[in-house]
C-alpha cells in the first residue's frame, strides 16, 4: 500500500473525491493531466475504485454499528445475570453453610469463578439444580429467593447465550468487512499515489491548481 498523511479512511476518500471531481472538472487541471495520460477514461478508472473503496467503508460502518450495538446487548444481558447471581449465591452460600453437600451440587463452594465460561457454567449449574429442586427452593425461600426468581435467572441465561452467539457473529463479519475496506483503500491509495506523482510534475509551475487536487504546496 503507498503511504499517505495519517487521515482517517474517511477524510482520504474524501480528499480523493475532490482531487478526481477536480481534475475531471477545472478545464486548466483536465488538460494537463490529460496530456500526462489522465484523461477522461483514466480518471473514470480512479473513480471507479474509488467507488468501491467508499463502498466497502460505509458497509464497513455497518458492520461496525451492528457489532457495538450486539456487544452492548450481550453486556446488559450480562450485567443482568451477573447481578441477580451474585446476591443469590451469596445468600445461598449462608443457608448452605453447614450443607457442604447441597453447597457443593449448586456449585457454590470456594470462590466466584472469573472466566466467563466458567462463571457462566456455575451460574447454570446453581440456577438449573435449584429451580428443580423443591427442598433447595425452599429453604432458598426463607432468603427471599422465589422459584420466578430462579425461574427469571435461567430464561437470562439463555437470553445471554443467545446475545453471545449474535455479538460473536457480528464480531466476524465487522472483521470481514475490515479487510475487504482495507483491500479496497489499499487499491485507490496506490492509484491515487502515482496520480499525485504525475500531478506534482504537470503542476508543478501552477501550485494553486496542485492545491485544488488537496496537496498543500509550500511557499
């Protein structure tokens, strides 16, 4: 990929977009770049590439939008069931406390585990045994735990598993259209580079109309 100024991906399609409007446009432009083999097809040809690298942006965009709004569903689904597990365990863990036996079958002896798949397969474990449980739940009653509690807690889980498989898949296909947008830019970047090389040297005693294509020209 030819290298250019640190722009964001859109303020160079953007500087693109005029430097190809103008050179097509500003008749002075157009006949010096058309002499150097930028004619009309040529810059049709930098147009056109630069129509799908604005493609592959905006749908890159997209994909980006989806994902944020994905992971921010999954989060909250998260934040959910890992408030309601936390005071439940917790109040568990002092009917239990005596029952090591019930304590270990709910999973909540030791420490809350702090990788999500494990935490998560605690928090299924704890929610699927109680909630089948009749002498677990009620001795869990006596804490303030129902059975819709439990009952609650285990539609979350698979509400969360199902925002987790959404967010995943968004993930990827963001990823997808990054490199596709990357691919697509790369191209116009090299187009664009040696255009600017030819324009410098058709230009170069006109530096206001090199300005007009976007290059600053020092005094």
């Amino acid at each position: 990929m030819a290298s250019r100024t640190k722009l964001t991906d859109a303020s160079t399609l953007e500087l693109y977009r005029v430097a190809l409007e103008n050179a097509e446009t500003q008749p002075e432009i157009s006949t010096i770049m058309a002499e150097l083999g930028y004619d009309t097809a040529k810059i049709t040809e930098g147009k056109s590439l630069l129509a799908e690298s604005r493609s592959a942006y905006d749908a890159n965009k997209t994909e980006d939008d989806e994902t944020s709004a994905a992971y921010a569903d999954f989060s909250n689904k998260k934040s959910q069931l890992g408030d309601a597990f936390n005071i439940h365990r917790k109040k568990a863990k002092v009917v239990f406390r005596n029952d090591s036996l019930t304590a270990d079958k709910l999973a909540i002896s030791g420490q809350m585990p702090r990788t999500y798949m494990k935490w998560l397969e605690a928090a299924r474990k704890f929610y699927t045994v109680a909630s089948t449980d009749t002498d677990i739940q009620t001795k869990l009653s006596r804490l303030k735990i129902s059975i819709d509690d439990l009952n609650a807690a285990n539609t979350l889980i698979t509400e969360l598993e199902a925002s987790r498989a959404v967010y995943l898949k968004e993930k990827g296909e963001s990823q997808d259209a990054t490199k596709i947008k990357d691919a697509a830019i790369g191209k116009i970047d090299e187009w664009m580079s040696e255009f600017y090389a030819v324009a410098r040297i058709g230009l170069e005693d006109n530096p206001q109309l090199l300005e007009a294509l976007g290059k600053t020209v020092k005094s």
